[in-house]
C-alpha cells in the first residue's frame, strides 16, 4: 500500500510539470513571397523548305551548282581585247578619208575589241543559267521542321517568409500560404525548475 501512495504522488508530480500549451495570435508585420527559379526545356521549331533530291529535280540541282562553280572559277583575259582593238583600227585607217577615216578608225579600233574579247574570253565567259520549267521549282521540294531545344527560365511561388509579433518579441517562420493579418500560434508555458 505504501508503495502505491509512493508512485501515486510520483504521477502527479510529473504530470503538473509537463508543459501546458494554449493558442493565441499574434500580429503579422511582413510576409514576403518566396519563389524557386527554374529551366523548363521546350521544343522550338521552324518551317522550312528542304529541295528533294532524285530524279529530275537531282539534275537540275546540279546544273545549278556547276553553273556556280563555272563562273566562280571565270577569269577574264584582256590581251585578245588590246590585239582586236589594234588590229581593228589599223583596218579602220584603211578605209575612208578626212573626217571619215577618222570615224573609221574609232568604229575598227571598237569593233575590233569585242572581236578579239570575244575569242580570248569564250570559254572564260558565264554560261547564261539553265533555264527550266517554273513547274520543276514549284514541285521540286517539301515543307520540312528543324527543331532544337531552347530553355526557359520560370519562376514558381514556393511560400512566404514571415515575420511575426507576439508579446513585443519578432518572430520568422517559413509558411506555404499568406497569413494575412494575423496568425494564430500555439503557447507553451513550463515552469522552470531551479
């Protein structure tokens, strides 16, 4: 019996000092959002028109091409040009008299460059672009994507930073939801043991 009024008084004792908690609220002073940045990849795509290559198309393509490289790789000469005009305005001299043979002269020196150009350049001259139907450019292709992916940079509310008052003490805590106002919080009162 004595050891059961011993462990009696032991339980009350311990219960009285636990901690007795009670709710009030406190007034809120700041609540600053709080947000988390993040990069979101995405897909980015253009249209574009890609030629077919094959069969008719292919040919006309590459007659494109040499032409390029043809007249990329062109070099005048001028030496037929200084020949021709000589030798045309000496036959130009030949002819004529007084102010005509003067004329004369001017028109075999003229004539007689493009002559001479003509011979020493023929082969160094551009060949005129192939010519083809407007149908064949008008047929000779697709619509094509070309994609690549690009990241975006974006913001996510995540919570807010609060900053609380509560009996002339500042409090902070992080919470997922604006308060508002006020805050309710939970108060523990235990007595100090000395």
């Amino acid at each position: 019996m004595k050891q059961l009024l011993t462990a009696t008084v032991l339980l009350t004792g311990v219960l009285s000092v636990q901690a007795q908690t009670m709710i009030d609220t406190a007034r809120v002073r700041s609540a600053e959002p709080q947000y988390e940045t993040t990069r979101v990849p995405r897909q980015e795509c253009t249209n574009r028109w890609q030629p077919e290559r094959g069969g008719r198309h292919s040919q006309v393509y590459q007659e494109q091409e040499q032409y390029q490289e043809r007249n990329q790789d062109a070099e005048r000469r001028y030496g037929g040009a200084i020949v021709g005009g000589l030798a045309g305005g000496v036959l130009g001299n030949q002819v004529g008299a007084g102010n005509g043979k003067v004329a004369a002269t001017a028109i075999g020196a003229v004539l007689g460059a493009f002559a001479g150009d003509h011979l020493d350049n023929r082969n160094a001259r551009p060949a005129p672009p192939p010519a083809y139907p407007a149908q064949v450019y008008q047929t000779g292709g697709r619509e094509g994507n070309r994609c690549q992916t690009v990241y975006e940079t974006q913001s996510e509310l995540t919570g807010y930073q609060v900053v609380y008052e509560y009996r002339g003490q500042n409090y902070s805590t992080f919470m997922r939801n604006n308060p508002g106002n006020r805050l309710k919080v939970r108060v523990s009162v235990e007595p100090i043991q000395e």
